[in-house]
C-alpha cells in the first residue's frame, strides 16, 4: 500500500474535526472524497501531507508522516487552489517553482504543460489567463516532478466541459501509469467516472459510499 491512515483524528482548536479514519490506498488506485463544504475533506488532505497536527498513524511509501516535521514524499499537491504569480507566465511559474528542487528541466515543465494543454500559452502572463487556465497551471505544477502520489483538491473547480474531459483523460492516463491519486469533487458524474473507491465524510466520521 502507497498510503495508510490507521486510527486518525483531527482536532482544530479542540473541536474534533475527523474522528478514528481507516484507509489504505494502493498503487494504480484513484480515490474519491465526498462530503459537504468544512466536512473535512480538505482538512485530512492536509494530514495525509504532513501540513497539520493529528493523531493516530499516517504512513506514505513505507515512512510515517509527521506534522509540520516529516512530510508526504514522492507527491504531487493541489490544495485549495494554491495561487501563481500574475505578472509572470505559466512556463516561469513553473520555473521558478522547479529552482526550489533543481531537478526538473525546462523540457520537462514544457512537458507536462502539453499534457495539461497549457503549452500553447506557456508565454503568456498568469494573469491574463482564464479560471480554467489557471487551474490547469495548477495542476501542472502537481504533474511537474513526475510524483507517484497526486493529492488533488477539486481538480475541476472552474473547468469548461471540454476541460473537464480533457483533465478526467489525462487522470485516467496517469492512473493507468501506475499513479496513485487522491482526490475531492462536487461533481459525483466525474468522481463515479474515475475513482475506484468513494469515500464521504460526514459528522467527522469516513464511510465508504462505492
């Protein structure tokens, strides 16, 4: 198993948020999270990512994750439509993202904004980009050192229909490379299209759902 949550529990100012999660999550596996706004979805990505305090045991690639100290290893993250700098254009964003780990070329980043379809507009300026675009940058940025694990929050969160296919085709594609991924989504079609497993969260507690 790639990623194993045993007997998880997440507290934010003594309010329990998530409360006893069990999960394991395999290689070639895509996972779905349902619930409604603040059940928590967002809140037990950011555990599995080592960002925020929780006890219990979270386990990912053979290595414990441990808040604030060790971290999620081999991923690639989108949480909560993290944003890009306006004034520079999607090639540079990535470039300057990919100068912090010096271990991505520029080819790769034209790369993966080919498999994002962003490499016709990798010269333009993030902040003449449409919402879809930017999404899309975002999740090129998650492709972009090629990680066994995809954590995505809502990656069709301001998509046009044809992105939307075009971005479930391409989760598709890595899916089959052997990628894990996890992720949330409002939209139930695309969720029962690509995920293996549906997990709801609901009162604080992880069901199950297909």
């Amino acid at each position: 198993m790639r990623i194993k949550l045993k007997n998880v529990t997440i507290k934010i100012k003594s309010q329990s948020i998530l409360d006893d999660v069990n999960m394991l999550i395999g290689a070639k596996e895509c996972i779905g999270l349902i619930g409604h706004n603040g059940s928590g979805k967002s809140v037990l990505l950011k555990a599995i990512c080592g960002f925020i305090p929780f006890s219990g045991r979270i386990n990912v690639m053979g290595k414990d994750v441990i808040a604030g100290k060790q971290f999620i290893i081999d991923s690639g993250i989108m949480i909560e439509q993290p944003d890009m700098i306006g004034y520079l254009t999607a090639l540079e964003n990535l470039q300057l993202l990919a100068d912090l780990i010096k271990e991505v070329s520029t080819k790769q980043l034209e790369e993966v904004l080919v498999q994002v379809g962003l490499v016709d507009c990798k010269g333009k300026k993030v902040k003449h980009f449409s919402l879809g675009m930017k999404q899309r940058l975002r999740i090129a940025q998650a492709l972009m050192e090629d990680p066994a694990i995809l954590i995505l929050d809502e990656p069709f969160n301001g998509l046009d229909k044809r992105g939307v296919a075009e971005i479930s085709e391409l989760l598709q594609e890595l899916k089959q490379q052997g990628k894990t991924i996890l992720l949330t989504s409002h939209d139930e079609r695309q969720i029962d299209a690509l995920c293996d497993r549906v997990y709801e969260i609901e009162g604080g507690h992880l069901y199950c759902v297909s």
